[in-house]
C-alpha cells in the first residue's frame, strides 16, 4: 500500500509555480494576481481565505482581500463583482462560500466573468468542462486530477466508481475520469443515498472515490484487494486528544481499507491540501491566458 501525499505533491507544485513567476517577471510579465471576497467572519471561511492569500505570497503572486461585513447587501456585493471583473490587473477572483442567506450564492457566481472565474463554479466553466473544452475546473477534482496523473495511476479502461454527485466534487469527478485522456478513459459508475448494492457495486471498482460526506462510510469490506481510493471527506468530529478539539474525519474507514489498497489517500494530507493549490494553478492559467485565449 502507498500513501498518495497531497502535502508533498501540493509543496512541489507551489515549487514548480513559484518558480516559473519568477520567470514569467522577469521576462516583463506583470505579476499573476488573486483577489478573495469575504463576507463576515465565520472561522472555517477566515482559515480558508487566510490559507489562499498565504499560498499566493508562497508562489510570488500578488493578492488582495477585501471584506463585507454580513450586513452587506446583495447589490453591493455584485457591485464589488463587476468592480473585479473589470479590474485589467486582477488575473482570477473568488467570492468565498458560503454566503449569508439573504444573497443569492448563484446570483453571485453567474455574475463573475468566466474568464477570471478561478474556482470553476460558473456555468460556463461547468458547461465548457463537461464538454471537454479548456475551462477552469474547480479545486478538488482538479486536485484530484493532478494526484492521480502525478503518482501516474492508470486510470484508462478501470471502473471508477465515485460515491456522491454533489456540483463541486462527484459530478465534475465522474464527467472528467469519463473523459478521452490521462487521467481519464474509465468507466464511471456514479453512486449516492438512493444507489442499491453499493457494496457490491464498490466491491467491483479498480479506483473509488469518496466524496459523501459521512465520516467511515467506506468499510473494508466494501473494497476490492488493490484498488486504489481516494478519501473527499472531511467531517470535522469533536475530540479530546486534539489541541483544537476537533478531528478531521475522513469517509473511508482507514484503518480496515488501507491494508487492502494499493494507493491510498489520507485524511489529512491527502486531497485536502491540493485544493487551494488548485486554485493557484487556475490564476496562473487566468495570467497565461491558457483557458480563454
Ligand atoms: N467554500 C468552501 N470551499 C470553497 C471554494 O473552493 N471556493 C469558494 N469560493 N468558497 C468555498
């Protein structure tokens, strides 16, 4: 069994981007430039953005955060959206999810440009996906994507099955790993709460992917000796032994499946830290101008 290390793998990518900035600068380029809009306060958001805006100082890209308390109003803020969308210096942005309820989070997403829309939440982004066209693609099945090519997993011919169709993660999953290419070529199976024999289903899968959010779903027995899994799910769980008193709770029952497994993907440290990666590579395509030309 081999532990896929989304730490190390995201490390090196950021190596490899920080890296390629500098070239890009000192060729005359200007430097590649994320912006972030946070609404109000919530912990998880603040750690996120605070993750975002580290990662681009980690890789040499400029970076901008501008804030709304909640009260802000739903105007306001696609004011503040068509600001950025306009703003020739800003490559990509992201307005951080979720949003208070009085703002239409699809609104928002419908009014940001495609062709700055780093988190690949668009429609367009979604729609020219799904066709195989260059889009932005959101940050974890990207993520997913760049482990799988970069531990050079054969994904061609395997059946591939994908628990959860959530927007963001399962069903971008199960159109990608269905598409011409590599990582690609498989034969997807798409489960979810309404799915019947899932274990057997599981039990016939050369690669699974785990993404329904419920804390040990994926049981040894569900999993096929040498398949490779890869675990979406972080639950957070209180705990006593933790400094924070939390734990993250994958959906894969490590300790029973890993044994089974020929690649593994931890949790944490597996597809969790590849995620704001994702993100960097999108605006330094947005500053390349791969995606839209
Ligand atoms: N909230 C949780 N994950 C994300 C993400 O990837 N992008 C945005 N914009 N908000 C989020």
């Amino acid at each position: 069994m081999q532990l896929i290390d989304g730490k190390v793998t995201s490390k090196e990518i950021r190596k490899e981007i920080a890296e390629e900035v500098k070239q890009l600068v000192a060729t005359g380029a200007k430097q590649p430039h994320l912006a972030a809009i946070l609404v109000g306060h919530d912990g998880g958001s603040e750690s996120y953005v605070s993750g975002k805006m580290k990662a681009c100082e980690e890789v040499g890209f400029k970076s901008s955060l501008i804030r709304f308390e909640d009260d802000v109003t739903e105007a306001e803020l696609l004011a503040k959206v068509d600001e950025l969308n306009n703003d020739a210096d800003i490559d990509g942005f992201i307005v951080q999810l979720p949003l208070p309820k009085h703002i239409s989070e699809d609104k928002v997403t419908d009014t940001i440009d495609p062709r700055k829309d780093v988190d690949g939440f668009h429609p367009i982004n979604v729609g020219r996906m799904t066709i195989g066209m260059p889009a932005y693609i959101s940050a974890t099945p990207q993520g997913i994507m760049e482990l799988l090519k970069r531990y050079e997993i054969n994904t061609s011919g395997k059946h591939v099955v994908v628990i959860g169709r959530s927007n963001i993660v399962g069903r971008p999953m199960s159109i990608l790993l269905s598409q011409k290419g590599n990582p690609g070529d498989s034969t997807v199976t798409v489960c979810h709460s309404r799915t019947a024999k899932l274990k057997e289903i599981c039990l016939d899968a050369d690669i699974i992917i785990a993404a329904i959010g419920a804390p040990g779903f994926v049981k040894g027995d569900m999993v096929k000796e040498g398949a490779v899994v890869i675990d979406v799910g972080t639950t957070r769980v209180k705990a006593d032994d933790t400094k924070s008193g939390w734990r993250l709770k994958g959906d894969v029952l490590f300790d029973e499946v890993a044994p089974k497994c020929s690649f593994i993907t931890p949790v944490p440290g597996g597809v969790g830290p590849m995620t704001i990666t994702s993100l960097i590579i999108n605006t330094l395509k947005s500053a390349k101008k791969e995606i839209y030309k």
